[in-house]
C-alpha cells in the first residue's frame, strides 16, 4: 500500500517538472510581456500617433495652397441689340468658359492660437509618452506579482511535500511497530489516513499552482497551455527606504501624466481665449480667363495675371459662445489640478501605509524564521522519540501541524513583504528586474 502512494507522489512530482519543461526567469517572463502585452501596443501606437500629429502644419502654421480649374463647354441663344442699332440674334451657339487660378494662403496673426496649439501638440506627446511608462511599469509589476505568487504556490507544494514525508515516515515506524506487536490496526489505519489526506492536499495545491501559472501566462501573453518551471525563491530587498520612495514619487510616470494633463488644458484655455482675437491672412496667386463664343459681340474674352490681397477677420459677436468656451476651459483646468493633488495624495498616503508594512513584514519574518527552524527540529525530534515510544501519534501530529503552519506562514510573510517592495518601486518609478 505505501509503495502505490509513493508512485503517486512520484507522479505527481514528474507533471510538476515533467521532461520537455522550460525554465521560465523573471527577465524572461518580463521580457516577453513587454514584447507581446496588448495594452502596450496600443499605448506604443498612442504615442506614434501623436508624434506623427506634433506638426506645425496640424497646427495651422503653414501656408496652404490650393489650385482650381474649370472648362464650362455650353450651347446658348443669343439675342442681343447694341446702342448703335445693331442687332444681333443667333440660335444654338457655341461656348466655352475657361476659369483656373493657383492661390496661396498664410495666416499672419490670430491671436497666437498657432503656437499653442503647436506646444499642445507637444504636450499631447509627452502625455501619451508618461502613460506608456506607466502602463510598462504597471505590466512589470503585474508579472512580477503573478510569478513570484507562483514561487510562492510552488513553495506551499514543496511544505505539503515534506509533510507527505512525516506522515509516511510515521507509518512506517507504526507498521514496524505492529510487527512487533507493539500497535494495532487502529493506529496504522488513522496513520494511512493521515498520509491520504495529506496526499490530496498535495493535489489540491497542484491545482492552485496551475492556476497560477496560467494567471502568469495570460499576462504574458502566450499560449496559457504552455509548460513552465520556476525555480526560483523571494527574496525581499530590504533597502528601501521611505524618504527616497516619497521622494521620488513626482517622478512616477502617472504623476507625470496628470501633470502634463494640466499643461494641455491650460493650453487648450488659451487657444479658446484666442478666437476671440482677429485673425490677418495673406493671399498670394495668379487667375487665367477664358471666355469664347461663336456668336455674339464678344467672340473672346482672356485674362491672366497674379494678384494679392490681405484680408482680416474680426469676430464681433457669436452670441458668446467663444467666452464661455473660454471658462470651461479654465474650469477643465481647475479640474485637472485637483485630480493632480488627489493622485499624488492618495500615492503619498499609499506609500506610508505600504511601507509600515514593509517594515512590519520583515521584522516578523526574522522571527518567523527562527519559528520554521524550530518546527523543523521538533518534527525530527518528535519522529524519534515516536520511534523510540517516547511520544505519542498526537504529539507527532501536533509537531507536524505546527511546521506546516510555520513553513506556511514563512512563505506568507516573504511573499507580503515582496508585493510591498515591488509596489514602493512602482510608484517611486525605481521598479527593476
């Protein structure tokens, strides 16, 4: 009977690290999410988008020409009687009207709209620069997070493990017992038990384990059927500090978006407040006409030539749409403020209450440390005692509980202090791999 739970256990070891595995690291799984991560791509085609609208020409700072051509054929009565007496009358002649014209057009003044809407356009690009960094950062993150939850299921599979261990090796000192005749069916029956249970909890973890996996698959966007391995253990850096943290959190790429979101709109209030101004334009071209007709007094009329003109426009009144667009801007602006102040309020105060966890973390997994070792030792210890009928099945069990709840909480403790640190790093843009 224990010989098929140990093939069990082998078996289930072999789908953990079957052959043909790859080993999955940090800065590949990082790598490929950056690589493959859909919402980077479309931040990459934000910002390639606006680069590509950061032209003084978007703006309306540079001259537009334009050319035209008309050729008007035509068949007319003709009926004419001239001041001398002459008359002049013809049915079904010809005709043909021949219009072109080349003009160039260059806004001289309006107000300075032209320029802010050009440094708008800029900040427009920046903008979508500070949200690709914060959603790279917010990617690495979320891959960071998924696969060291992974070492950490890894980590509760490899306890379970070793308390499949302690309940085998306790059968083993019963079923040597009962050979002597020292123990009953009773106790190699709940023994049996025991190493069961703890084989099904060894399954179910496999389970979550998976889970896991797959949840660090999907946001690296690959194939969730894959077969990965992470050998890999949290370790916690225990050198961030919360002066630095706080310090760097302007630099934090949504801080930064939320900034420029505030340059935007101040702008977008002075391209408002100058439609209100008059504008100058500068026209520069040259016409040709044509006119010919088979009848009449006028057989053909040309002429052709350049021309110039300045024109200027001035918006006396539009039922005050044009101030009033103009306080919405300045309110879109005050708004934009205040989402600033709250963004960098609610960082600042996320940051003291992830960093006293932080501290708090480490402090206990110092002594969570010392509590594993402990359990460990008292387990080997409990286990030879038994073996030498010094203790009894529940002191064994009561040691074996207390080793998985320590190599469980452990594990706990370390990864907690993890999600603290990458999440400092995150907002304080220090965030590496």
């Amino acid at each position: 009977m224990r010989q098929v739970y140990l093939l069990l256990v082998v078996c289930i070891c072999t789908v953990s690290v079957g052959f043909g595995q790859q080993i999955l690291t940090l800065e590949k799984a990082i790598n490929t999410a950056l690589q493959k991560n859909f919402d980077i791509q479309i931040a990459k085609n934000a910002v390639e988008l606006n680069t590509v609208n950061n032209h003084i020409g978007v703006a309306g700072g540079l001259p537009t020409i334009t050319g035209t051509i008309t050729d008007q054929e035509s068949v007319v009565n003709i009926n004419q009687q001239l001041n001398t007496g002459t008359k002049i009358q013809r049915n079904g002649a010809a005709s043909n009207n021949l219009n072109g014209n080349v003009t160039a057009t260059m806004l001289l003044y309006n107000g300075y709209r032209v320029v802010t809407i050009k440094k708008r356009l800029e900040a427009l690009q920046q903008l979508s620069e500070q949200q690709l960094n914060a959603q790279i950062q917010n990617t690495v993150a979320t891959v960071m997070l998924r696969y060291f939850d992974v070492v950490r299921q890894t980590s509760y599979l490899k306890t379970t493990l070793q308390s499949i261990d302690v309940s085998k090796k306790r059968l083993e000192i019963i079923d040597t017992r009962k050979s002597v005749g020292l123990a009953n069916d009773a106790d190699v029956f709940q023994a049996q038990i025991d190493v069961n249970t703890r084989l099904q909890d060894y399954q179910a973890q496999e389970l979550v384990l998976k889970q896991a996996t797959v949840a660090l698959l999907a946001s690296m966007n690959v194939n969730t059927d894959s077969s990965v391995v992470i050998k890999d253990t949290i370790v916690v850096d225990r050198r961030v500090a919360l002066d630095s943290v706080l310090k760097f959190v302007q630099q934090n790429p949504e801080v930064l978006a939320a900034k420029q979101q505030v340059v935007i709109n101040e702008l977008l209030e002075k391209e408002t407040a100058a439609l209100r101004q008059p504008s100058v334009r500068a026209n520069l071209g040259t016409n040709y006409n044509r006119n010919q007709s088979t009848g009449g007094q006028l057989l053909l009329n040309q002429s052709y030539g350049p021309f110039v003109s300045v024109g200027v426009g001035l918006p006396l009144y539009n039922g005050g749409a044009f101030k009033r667009q103009q306080k919405t801007a300045a309110i879109n602006t005050q708004t934009a403020n205040l989402q600033k102040d709250r963004l960098l309020q609610d960082f600042s105060a996320t940051i003291v209450r992830t960093y006293e966890a932080y501290k708090n973390t480490l402090q206990q997994i110092e002594t969570q440390q010392l509590t594993f070792t402990l359990s460990q030792q008292l387990v080997n210890l409990t286990l030879q005692r038994f073996q030498l009928a010094q203790a009894t099945i529940v002191e064994v069990r009561e040691a074996q509980r207390s080793f998985e709840e320590a190599g469980y909480r452990l594990i706990n403790l370390s990864y907690a202090a993890k999600l603290a640190e990458i999440e400092l790093k995150r907002l304080s843009s220090k965030l590496q791999f």
